[in-house]
C-alpha cells in the first residue's frame, strides 16, 4: 500500500507498507458481525501467542471507528513507553458501501438485496509493536515465534588448532536443528566473540549457542537467552538431545517474553473514577474508567490530557454500570484511555 503520510514514523506510519486486509459480503447483519468478531479474534491471537505482545480487543468509540463503518473494533497494546498502539483492526461496515457500489446479491426469493460487508486489516505496523513491547537498551528482543532466526550458533577458538574440532561440532549441531529450527551459524574471523555476541543481541535472536574447544571436550554448549541478560541467561546443555533442549528453551523465552509483557500491562493500568485522577494517570500509563458515550466527554479528556479512548473492551468483567469520568451520568460500559502513536 502506499499513501501520503505528512509525518512518517518507521514502522508505524510509512508512505509505502505492507497490509493484509481482507473483505467479505453477507446476506445478514449478523453473519457480519459474526465474521468481525471472528477476524479481530483472529488478530488477537496472532498478537497474543506469536507476538507475545497482549493486547485487548474492544469496540473503538464513535469518533475514533472507520469511516462509514457501522462498528469498528482492535486489538491494542502497550509499548514499552506506556503508550497505546492500535495494532490491527476489524470493521461491520453494514450496508453502507454495498449501498454506496451497489454490491447486491439474489437472495432465496429470488430478489436482488444489498450485502452486509466487512473489512479488516492488519499492516506492517505490527512488527513496530512488537518491537516497542519487547526491545531494550540493548536492542531488539524478538520473541521465538516470530524471529527470523531463533538461534545462533557461535564458534569460539583461540588458537588455530582448536578451529576444525570446533567447527566440526558446530556443523553436527547445527544439522541437528536446521530442520526444526531457523539457524544462523556465525563463524565469521576477524571478529571477537563479545562482537559477535553483542550483534545478535542487537538483532534479538532470541537463543545463542556458544561452542568452544573445552565444550567440544565436555561434549555440551552453553545456552545464553536473550530475554534473560548476563549471566543470569546463561546454562550448559549436553550435545546429546541438544535439539529437544533448544525446543523446551524456545517455548520458555516465549512464554515468559508474554508473562513479562502481561505484567507490564496490568501494572500500568490504573482503575479510577475521578477525573484529576485520570489526568494525571494518563501521564504515565492507561486509565480504565467508565464514560456515557457522549462525544462531548470524549473530547474533552482529549483535549485535557491528550489521551483517546483505545477501546470499549468486550470483556468488560463484572463491573457493571458505573458514573461517567467528565460528567457523573450513568455509564453502561468502560473504556481504556492513554496516550497513542
């Protein structure tokens, strides 16, 4: 896709990105509303367990939908900064263009009706989320799932003599896993291992194997995680059954990468009905608090505190009606609010 983008943000908001959209036509109002739901749930469990980035999927509030949508919903997350992204989204958009580019069809009695359509998108401003979610001082930090090598394997010699047994064992372990894993062998020379270890880091593999002439002696490797950094990350596996020790590692960095992202979350989410307390919540993190629905309100915590609603939740849990941040009227639902790239 291209478009003109005034501010382009790398990842975020590029004049030329990659998006995978999708539409449908239906006979009824509920078949599409079937296929939204179906399609940001979609979208959420990619987020979820490939991404490791949470997010919470929710109806967007009349000004923030698609335009000429009946109803728009997203999933949206939390970047490291506490801010929001609206991650990927999903629209019942009626009857409103079938009516607009005549999309009809014959129905069972035998008459020509307009289609109830969906549309629904996700663009390359995922993989900037996943980034924000993860990344640290030290780089990117990709979790497993999603990372364009899960491992890389680095071969370490001092003297000459130690090169052809090192790179032996590297070659028998790296055959081991190429078929199950996407492996990277770095042996370039010229460069120190601390180099090669502090590159990878960079790009976030999220696995490194170190092989060196005293584990080709002890027949292991040691394991060093990029979620975990240091020492701390590192541990000694056996060559024998090396393959299944890189799995098991593998589905450990990913949950935890989600754990940790989780904890972040909810630990940056703040529940208030006050609206002082909101704007200063806002400042640092997301506010959860319930809202009537009027626009008036909406804009005004927009224009108070910079913060838009991000989603009315599907699951709102059991909180029940409550009274309205702005203005104290009864409110059936609440809403997140933050700060948004």
């Amino acid at each position: 896709v291209v478009r003109w983008e005034m501010r382009t943000r790398l990842f975020l908001r590029t004049a030329e990105f990659y998006w995978q959209e999708g539409h449908t036509a239906h006979a009824t109002f509920e078949e599409a509303q079937e296929e939204t739901i179906r399609k940001l749930n979609v979208y959420a469990d990619f987020a979820i367990r490939d991404g490791a980035m949470p997010v919470v999927t929710g109806r967007k509030s009349d000004t923030e939908k698609f335009a000429g949508a009946d109803a728009s919903y997203s999933i949206e997350a939390m970047m490291g900064n506490k801010w929001a992204l609206q991650a990927g989204t999903s629209h019942n958009l009626g009857q409103n263009f079938a009516k607009a580019f005549e999309i009809q069809y014959l129905d069972r009695d035998n008459e020509l009706k307009y289609c109830w359509t969906t549309s629904w998108g996700l663009s390359t401003r995922i993989i900037g989320g996943i980034i924000m979610t993860h990344g640290d001082d030290q780089g990117l930090k990709l979790p497993p799932e999603v990372a364009p090598y899960q491992v890389v394997i680095v071969p370490i010699w001092r003297k000459e003599d130690q090169k052809t047994a090192v790179l032996e064992a590297t070659e028998r372990i790296r055959a081991e896993l190429v078929g199950r894993f996407r492996v990277k062998v770095d042996d370039r020379e010229g460069m120190t291992p601390g180099w090669k270890f502090n590159e990878w880091e960079l790009r976030g593999v999220p696995l490194r194997i170190e092989i060196g002439p005293r584990d080709v002696e002890k027949e292991s490797v040691v394991l060093a995680r990029r979620d975990i950094p240091g020492r701390a990350g590192k541990t000694f596996a056996p060559m024998a059954g090396l393959s299944d020790a890189v799995g098991d590692m593998l589905d450990t960095i990913q949950a935890d990468m989600l754990a940790a992202a989780t904890a972040f979350r909810d630990a940056n989410i703040h529940e208030t009905t006050e609206y002082e307390e909101l704007e200063s919540i806002v400042a640092d993190g997301w506010a959860k608090a319930h809202w009537c629905g009027d626009d008036a309100c909406e804009a005004k915590i927009k224009e108070g505190t910079k913060a838009t609603s991000r989603n009315i939740p599907l699951d709102q849990g059991e909180d029940g009606p409550g009274a309205c941040i702005v203005c104290g009227k009864p409110a059936e639902t609440w809403a997140y609010w933050a700060r948004a790239y």
